[in-house]
C-alpha cells in the first residue's frame, strides 16, 4: 500500500460523536454504550467510565475495550472528545433527538443541527493532498466507474451524471453485475469510484476485484475507514453520518455526506478543465427541449 494511500487514512483522527454515530456494526454491548450516550447528551460526556458501565448496563472493560474499539488511547480521551463535539449547540436552541410534526420547530433544529454537523464534519476530514491527488486524477481519467449499492445506488448515478457534464466518459449502473463486467476492462488512467458508507459490501468487493485485473486506481468513499473495501482501496475520502442524532426506527444512511464528496470534487475540477463550461452548454443545449412547455 502506498504511503499517500496510508496518509488519506491516518491524516486525523475523526472525533469520537462522527465515530460513534456513522456506523451501526456494534456489538450488543458497545450497541448499549452508544445509545445511552445518544440519549443522553447533556450529562454522559461527564460521567465516569464506571458510571457509564452501569448507566448502559456494561462493564468498565467493556467501555475501555470500546474507546479503544474506536481508536482512542482510553476512556479519558474519548470523553474529553465527546465532550469537545456536544459543546457547541447552532444558534443556542436546545437540540435534542426528538423530530415530531408535534414540535415542527424544534424537529426542524434537530434535523439542521444533525445535517449540519455532517458537512461540517465531513468537510474537515478532507486531507489536502489527498483531494488534489484525487481531483487530478478525475481530470486525467480514461473512463470513471461510479459503484454503489442500496440507496446509495442514487450517490452513483448522480455522480456519473455530473462528471459526464465536464466532458469526462462517466458510468454508473443499477446492476452491480453489469460493474463487475465493466470493471474487468478498467486498465490504467482510469479510475473506479465506489461509495459504500460501511465498507463492507460483498458486491463492491466483487467489482474490485474485477478492476484489480487493470491497473486502474480504485478510490473509496466511505464512513469505515477501517472496513474491508477501505484496506483494498488505493485512496480513502471519509464521509461522517451523524444520522443518529435523530430518532429513527431503524438506521438509514445519509446520502447527504457522500455527495457532499462529490459536489466538492465537481467544484474543483470545474475551473481545472478548460473544456468543462463548453461541455455543460453543450450537454444543456440537448436537453433543453425536455424542458420546454406549452
């Protein structure tokens, strides 16, 4: 692995709130320590690793092997984290985990504070050496494979859209065999793109192996720096999903993140090319007639 590939890795450590609310891939036990955090913002920062243990109906070791789980050199580092990143509340309004179309205003600050700490967050965690390696190799490629799965299937084709926009050849597919088949004729200058927030589907991992084939460069966009596809892919770019600031029956990923990654290469590589704005007239021009109404 290259030492630019480790370096997108290991740039910074996210903080410990990004950890513990972008993946839901706990044990019960860690699951246990997650939610009472979650439900309990205002005063589980404080509390002892001891006090924590029983308040989530775990053990001290577990708590511990936990912080460590995430990174952290123990349970004092992880607390002064979480603490740091529940300081700071948007516009003073108490925010909580509650979205109800009984409170339409609090729910609204409660979604904004959550959505807005997933850009900011995810933003932070771009390296700059890392995005300009990433832009130029966008606006040098061959051919840009986009892969996903599950609903962030929608990230992909939106994706590839885009980049065909600036001129650049640009796919995306539903089928993940249809990828897979693709894959195998990616070869060197061009790049496959794919967006998985766990980083660990078996089916991106088949596309992968495919491109291995080639000599193309495989680049991950990803919530799981430490997943499997994270560990193959050539470059990391990190999302944070802070969807479990809200209240949900289950968990679903938030595209919001991943396009965000997206809209920011777009922007870059934008005045990067020359033939860019010409492109979007031209591609604008075609479509202009699905547009028009009587």
């Amino acid at each position: 692995m290259s030492g630019a590939t480790q370096q997108a890795r290991t740039h910074e450590q996210p903080s410990a709130l990004p950890l513990i609310t972008s993946s839901r891939d706990f044990l019960g036990s860690e699951q246990r320590i997650v939610d009472f955090i979650l439900g309990n913002t205002d005063h589980a920062p404080h509390m002892t690793s001891a006090q924590l243990a029983r308040a989530s109906k775990t053990s001290e070791a577990s708590v511990s092997r936990f912080c460590k789980k995430l990174g952290f050199k123990n349970y004092r580092a992880f607390q002064f984290s979480l603490a740091h990143d529940l300081a700071t509340q948007a516009d003073d309004v108490q925010i909580t985990r509650e979205v109800s179309i009984d409170d339409i205003a609090q729910s609204i600050a409660n979604i904004k504070n959550a959505k807005n700490r997933e850009i900011e967050s995810t933003l932070e965690a771009l390296d700059e050496s890392t995005l300009r390696r990433v832009v130029n190799l966008f606006a040098e490629a061959g051919t840009i494979l986009f892969a996903a799965v599950g609903n962030t299937t929608a990230v992909a084709i939106d994706a590839s859209i885009k980049f065909g926009q600036l001129g650049l050849r640009s796919i995306a597919n539903t089928i993940t065999e249809s990828s897979t088949s693709l894959a195998l004729t990616l070869g060197a200058g061009d790049l496959l793109v794919l967006i998985s927030n766990s980083g660990k589907s078996q089916r991106l991992q088949r596309v992968l192996h495919a491109a291995r084939n080639g000599a193309c460069t495989v680049i991950l966009i990803t919530g799981n720096t430490a997943s499997p596809l994270a560990r193959q892919a050539d470059i990391v770019l990190q999302t944070v999903n802070y969807e479990a600031l809200l209240t949900t029956a289950d968990f679903t990923f938030s595209k919001i993140p991943a396009t965000l990654v997206i809209e920011v290469i777009y922007n870059f590589l934008l005045p990067l090319m020359p033939e860019a704005r010409d492109a979007i007239s031209g591609y604008e021009e075609l479509i202009q007639p699905d547009k028009e109404m009587e």
